[in-house]
C-alpha cells in the first residue's frame, strides 16, 4: 500500500473528529522547513533565492518540536531547502517519530547513500525522494547531469535496507504524458511505496518562468496520464478525490490552513508556496490570516494553482463528506472521458501583490537585532555549515 493501513485509519480518525467537533479549519500535514539551504538549484524553485544569512539560518531540534506541538497535525513533511544538510535532522526525525507522528522526509537524495545509517526504518517515517520523470527529465528540471542515477541508486539502497520511499513528482509544462506514465512504471517496478505528483507552482522567484503549467494544461495532461495508467497499479500517496481533481473532475476551493508550514521566519501565510507574511505563532496563523482572500478565483497569484498544500486537505475533507464518491474514484480511477468541470472565475480576483525585497529586509534586520546576544561562537558554527554545504554540493 501506498500509506500504511494502520497510518491511513489513524489519519481517517483524526479528520472524521474534527468534523465531529465542529472545527472549521484544521492541519493535516504540518509543513517543516528547517532551512532553506540547498545543494541544488532547480529550475523551477523558488524556495532558495536569500541571502546567505538567512539560507543558513536554521529550526533547532526544539523548534520542531515546538511547531509540532502547537499544530498537532498527525502527518509531518520535513521539507527545505534539502534537510540532509541540517546536522540535527536524525534527532529531530527520531523525537518525532517517538511522538507518533508519520514523517515524510523530502530530500533530492545527493546525501541519502551517506546519510543512511542516521536513520532507522519505521512505519512511522518514510523518505520522500524528489524525482521528477526519467533521467532526461529529472536531470532536466534539476539543471545538473547524474541526479536522476544517486538519486535512484539511494532509493534503491533504502528500500534494501527496509525503508519506506516515496517519490515526489512535480510536472511542468511540456511533459510527455506516454513518458511520464513510462516512469511510474519504472518507479513502481523499483519497489517504490508510492507516488506523490502535482504541477509545479508558478513561483515568482523561480529562475525558469517559461514552465509552469496553467490550469487547462495540467488537467489535460493529468488526463493522459490517468488514461494510460487504466488497468495498472500505481500507488499514490494522495487522495483519490485529489487526483481526479487533478484531471479536471473536481471544482475544488483551496483549503491552504490544511498544511501550514513552519520556515526560519515563522508560519508562512497562506500556504506552502506563497510567503505573503509570517505569523509567530500557530494559532495566529490559523485566527488572523486572511483566509478569503487567498485561492483560485480570489488572488492573481492563485490563478494556475493545483497544488496538494491547498487542494489535498480539501479532497480529504470532500471523502469525508462523501465517502461514496472516494469509494467510486479509488475503484475506478480518475474520470478521463467525460467534460471537465467548469473552471473558477478569474474575473474578480484582487491583484498579486509582490513583498519579497520587503520581507528579506525584515528579516535580515531581525537577524542582525539578534546577533549581539549569540556572539562569535554562532558566527564560526555558520561558517563551518556553510563549508560542509559547499563540501556535500561537490560530493
Ligand atoms: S491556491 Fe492556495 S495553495 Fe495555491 S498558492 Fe494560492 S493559497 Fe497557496
């Protein structure tokens, strides 16, 4: 299975409670970034244009776990930046999966081989290798050659030690549809858990802005994908309702609060991808974020996006409302025949508005008002990060 029994059924309780107790928005999956520091630079991100004070800033052990607390969401993804760069990361791996919590550990898998041994197999942990297509197209979207090789010798090397793996897939653009369902094959054929795919978002800090998808194309492609996937068995560790609304099926209103993230600069409003603000604290993320004024239809910056931060949580809470309809999609599959649903109306959502320069000042000066206090010792331990990113990113 893609998602443990035992995972899904507790996930399943979780979600049904809150209906019962009336919870308007709650978290499915805390998002941990406890860096932004990679040792990549894909194309398509926009996650690791800072300065190098604020790359390497990082959570401490006890700042994840503080954000834990304060979310209580039973899923946890430990995104970046690349998390096998952050030396705390097997004891903060280990202190969650002690609390029970399922963690999904994202990483483009340059490190995994090495960084093995840190790690114990556990129902509770999976890795989740960023893979985006076969060799020409991860290798592609990762703008470096050999890639795709470590990162599929690494999940091989996991999956022989008793791991869980499973990838994370993001489309751009311009992907084959025969391709793309020739590479699923091949994942699931590795021995794979399961698949977690999505278009990618338009980032704005993204080097290449030529690739994104627009919401017609990714239904489309999704489509052709679904379609020549009939009759196999590819695992997915998404919502069936998530899926078919990828292919058009679904006229879903994002639900960004459903995965909130935790950065270095505090909890991100709205979502996983848009840094519109930070809150300092998990309950004034939830009580004093515009809600409304964020999702397709309501915000420019919205307009393409199919994304799982914003939409999975909403298919989730739908199979909940309608079990009988995730019945039916998980037996059958995505619809590929039938119309599409009709798009959401652009016509009255309220233009981007753009605060990148204005919220790395802000942090760069919070930054400096806190280095009186830590003094030379921190500045010494950056530096020996850095040197180790630098040594790991030529390794
Ligand atoms: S639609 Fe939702 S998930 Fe997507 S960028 Fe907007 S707020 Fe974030």
């Amino acid at each position: 299975m893609a998602v443990p029994l035992m995972q899904a059924v507790r996930v399943g309780r979780y979600v049904v409670k809150q209906h019962l107790i009336g919870r308007k928005r709650y978290p499915l999956v805390l998002m941990l970034e406890p860096l932004f520091r990679c040792n990549l630079a894909c194309a398509g991100c926009g996650k690791i244009d800072y300065p190098a004070q604020l790359l390497n800033q990082r959570l401490s052990l006890q700042e994840c776990l503080d954000a834990d607390a304060e979310c209580g969401a039973p899923v946890i993804a430990i995104a970046g930046g690349e998390p096998l760069l952050h030396k705390e990361m097997p004891e903060i791996v280990k202190a969650l999966v002690a609390r029970r919590k399922y963690i999904y550990l994202c990483t483009n898998a340059l490190l995994l081989e090495k960084k093995l041994d840190d790690y114990e197999p556990s129902p509770f942990f999976s890795w989740d290798v960023h893979l985006d297509g076969d060799k020409m197209m991860h290798d592609s979207s990762v703008c470096q050659d050999g890639v795709f090789e470590r990162a599929t010798a690494a999940i091989r090397a996991a999956k022989a030690r008793g791991f869980r793996v499973s990838i994370n897939c993001t489309l751009f653009d311009g992907a084959d549809p025969k391709r793309v369902a020739a590479f699923f094959d091949e994942v699931m054929a590795m021995g794979v858990d399961g698949v977690m795919t999505a278009p990618g978002y338009a980032y704005e800090r993204a080097p290449d802005q030529e690739h994104f998808l627009n919401r017609q194309k990714t239904k489309q492609l999704f489509r052709d994908i679904f379609r020549l996937g009939k009759g196999k068995k590819w695992r997915f560790t998404q919502s069936p309702l998530f899926l078919n609304f990828l292919a058009g099926n679904e006229n879903y209103h994002c639900t960004p609060w459903g995965k909130p993230l935790r950065t270095v600069f505090g909890w991100q409003r709205p979502c996983y991808l848009l840094g519109e603000g930070y809150a300092k604290s998990f309950r004034e993320l939830m009580d004093d974020t515009a809600w409304d004024q964020y999702g397709t239809g309501a915000y420019e910056k919205c307009a393409d996006c199919m994304v799982h931060s914003g939409y999975e949580s909403t298919a989730v809470m739908d199979a909940v409302r309608r079990p009988w309809h995730i019945a039916k999609v998980a037996l059958f599959g995505p619809e590929t025949e039938k119309p599409m649903v009709p798009e959401i109306s652009l016509a009255n959502q309220r233009p981007a508005e753009y605060r990148y320069e204005q919220q790395v000042e802000s942090q760069m000066s919070e930054l400096a008002s806190r280095k009186p206090a830590r003094g030379p010792r921190v500045r010494v331990h950056k530096a020996a990060e850095a040197d180790e990113v630098i040594a790991d990113a030529a390794d």
